[in-house]
C-alpha cells in the first residue's frame, strides 16, 4: 500500500517514523505548508535507513494533482489543519485514493464535507488515532449500556502549554452522553496525554485509564486503520466500525 503523508509536525514525524519502519506500506512522500526539508526525504531527516522514497513537498510549490500524477499512492493520511481537506480532498476522491483523517476537530461544515467525499472513495475520520483510547471509548460504552445508573467523570490531564480542553475528552463525554462539564482537565508539566474514565458503582468503583507515552501511537494507529481499509468500499468510516469486528469472542 501506497502512502502520501500530509503534515509533518510534531505527530506527523512520528507517524512517518512508524511507517518508515514497516515493511506492509511504503511512504512515498509527505506534503507540508513550509519550504523548510523541500527536496530533502523523510528517512534522511529522521535517520531511518530504508527503500521508502517520503519525498517530502511544499503545498506552495505543488499542486495536489501533479504530486498525484508523479508519485500515486493508495491512501492519504491527514495530520495537518482542518482546512487540509480542501486542498487534497477534490482531487483524491475524483481518484479514488483512500482518505484517513486524524485531525482533531472539524467544524460542521467541514464534517459535511467529508461526508460528500465519501460517496467517491473510502473516508476514515478519527480525532484521536491511537487504538488504545478508542478500545477505550468502546469498552466504556459497554459498560454504561450494562450499568446505566453508574456516575461517569472523565479526567483529562495534558501538558501544561495545552490551554483547551481535550477534543478527545469531549468525543468520550458525546459517545457517554455525559455534559461536557463532567470534564475534569489537569495540566501540569509535559504529559502527551491521559484520559481516564471514573466509573462510580455503590460501594466500589471502576477506572478505565489510558496514556499516552508517545506520539508513536499515533503512527500505529494509523497503520492499523490504513490496512483496515484496504478492502473497504466508498463510505465514511470511524474506529468503532473498524474494532466492533474484534469485540467477538
């Protein structure tokens, strides 16, 4: 499997960090806003040795269509803005190159647009990609369904610069159908991320926690949802469609 990568911050390094070291997909290149590592690779800015081209671009110095025409790939993974989706989305459907989004917020309008994408080729959307907090998420939903008269808090903790509260704590409090107020957050030091879910039986209580100790996870999850889609048919997909199938016992 093919892959183009756009963003290459933070998160964007690591998940081609994993996907450099895999031998079931090939990162042909990665697309970012700044003229900074243009004509330099992926593996050459990260020390990897490998036969994986990611020939890293700037969106300002090529087109979507060009890039696509000189270097096809099978699937884009998405980890840059919201607005990303505007500059590759068009061209990818009317191609049917595979999307994987793992951007953190969309407004409705742009949710709209992915969904119209997905009548042309497959969508995936996850505003956290790691598999450990969706096991999570689906787990938690599990129980509230047997144990619906369970008090559920949610605590988030981040690193201390992270002035929002996390997008992941409110996609568990919208699947819980709890208040968003029910969000304890923390800040301190330089925590990538926790989240755990306090569930408050009578006379014990239940915690269900997940940390993140790299922004690897990241890359791992995206490859789990990229070789889970390998056979999927045009449509807008989410984790919990892709993890039920491994619920079965």
């Amino acid at each position: 499997m093919k892959i183009g990568l756009i963003g290459f911050g933070r998160a964007g390094k690591s998940v081609a960090s994993v996907l450099l070291r895999t031998k079931e997909t090939s990162l042909e290149w990665v697309l970012r806003k700044s003229h900074k590592l243009e004509h330099h690779s992926a593996p050459e800015f990260l020390g990897i040795e490998t036969d994986q081209p990611g020939l890293i671009y700037s969106v300002q110095d090529i087109a979507i269509s060009t890039l696509l025409d000189i270097q096809p790939v099978d699937i884009i993974i998405d980890f840059a803005s919201e607005d990303a989706i505007y500059f590759y989305g068009d061209e990818a459907a009317n191609r049917k190159v595979k999307i994987l989004s793992a951007i953190s917020h969309y407004s409705e309008e742009t949710k709209s647009k992915l969904k119209e994408l997905s009548k042309s080729t497959v969508v995936f959307w996850s505003p956290n990609i790691t598999l450990g907090i969706n096991y999570l998420i689906i787990v938690a939903k599990f129980l509230k369904k047997i144990a619906p008269n369970v008090d559920f808090v949610i605590v988030e903790e981040h690193f201390k610069e992270k002035k929002e509260v996390s997008g992941t704590a409110k996609v568990i409090a919208k699947e819980l159908n709890l208040d968003e107020l029910e969000i304890k957050s923390i800040r301190a030091g330089s925590i990538i991320g926790r989240h755990e879910i306090i569930c408050g039986f009578p006379f014990q209580t239940v915690r269900l926690i997940h940390e993140s100790v790299s922004r690897e996870a990241f890359g791992h999850g995206a490859l789990f949802v990229a070789l889970n889609l390998i056979n999927k048919e045009p449509g807008f997909y989410q984790f919990e469609e892709l993890l039920l199938p491994y619920f079965s016992i």
